[in-house]
C-alpha cells in the first residue's frame, strides 16, 4: 500500500492576512474614550480616508471630497485657544511614516487654529486627547 507523498514544488503556503494594527488600536481607543470620556465620544469622529478600495469608488469618493493626508481623527471640541483636536494616529507596532502630504495637512491645519499632532499608538493619542482635555475651553469673543 503506497502512502501520499507531499507535493515538494508547486504549493503554496497560504498567505496569512494582514493584521491592521493601526485600525485594532484605533477602535481600543474609541472604546476607552467612550468609557471614560462619554461627552468626548460624542464629538470625536474617524475620517475614512484610507484603505484599499475599488479604482471607481476611490474615483467617487474623491469628486466627493475625499482628500489624501487628513488626519484620522477629529474631536471638535475647543479648548486651549484651538477650535479643535486633529489626531493622524500610527500603530505602536510597525507604525506607517507620515506621508508628505500628511505633514502638509496637518501643517496646514496648524496654522487654521487647531491642534493638528501625530500620535503613535492607542495610548500616546489617549495622553494627547487628556491633555487637550485639561485646557479651559476656547471663549469666541463676540
């Protein structure tokens, strides 16, 4: 009785997925604002800017305003003379670099009066958003 042999050439070992960090780390961090920081929750928001998306729906959502390098989170609220926070969030683990034109919008968004900051990981963004937290509120002069 003969016994199958493995294939030596022409199999592949399946590809594992790729684990996105970031967006894992991103949503550990939506959870402990919402925990912690419920009235944050409700005025913070993710901008889904990235990812990997059909060429027609990419097309779409360009006419539609989608612009390469804003940041992935905003909380608006004002605080500390800023009208908002602007958070480009990385993974801890094998963080993406800031691209060009991630740099230039949050350059940008600096100079608009908001605080516009890289943050690299669940916990340096939950740090950053405390102390925004802590400055007294923007007062608009009328």
């Amino acid at each position: 009785m003969k016994t199958a042999q493995p294939a030596l050439f022409g199999t592949k070992k399946p590809r594992a997925k790729p684990v996105d960090r970031e967006g894992l780390e991103q949503a550990a961090l939506m959870r402990e604002i919402e925990l912690r920081y419920p009235q944050v929750f409700e005025l913070i928001y993710h901008v889904p800017n990235g990812g990997h998306r059909h060429k027609l729906v990419a097309a779409k959502l360009k006419q539609q305003g989608v612009k390469a390098g804003i940041p992935d989170l905003v909380l608006t609220m004002a605080r500390g003379g800023y009208f908002g926070l602007y958070i480009e969030f990385k993974a801890t683990i094998e963080p993406a670099p800031v691209s060009a034109s991630q740099s230039a919008c949050l350059r940008r968004l600096n100079e608009q009066g908001y605080l516009a900051v890289v943050c690299r990981g669940h916990f340096d963004a939950m740090e950053q958003i405390r102390a925004y937290l802590r400055m007294a509120p923007t007062v608009v002069a009328a």
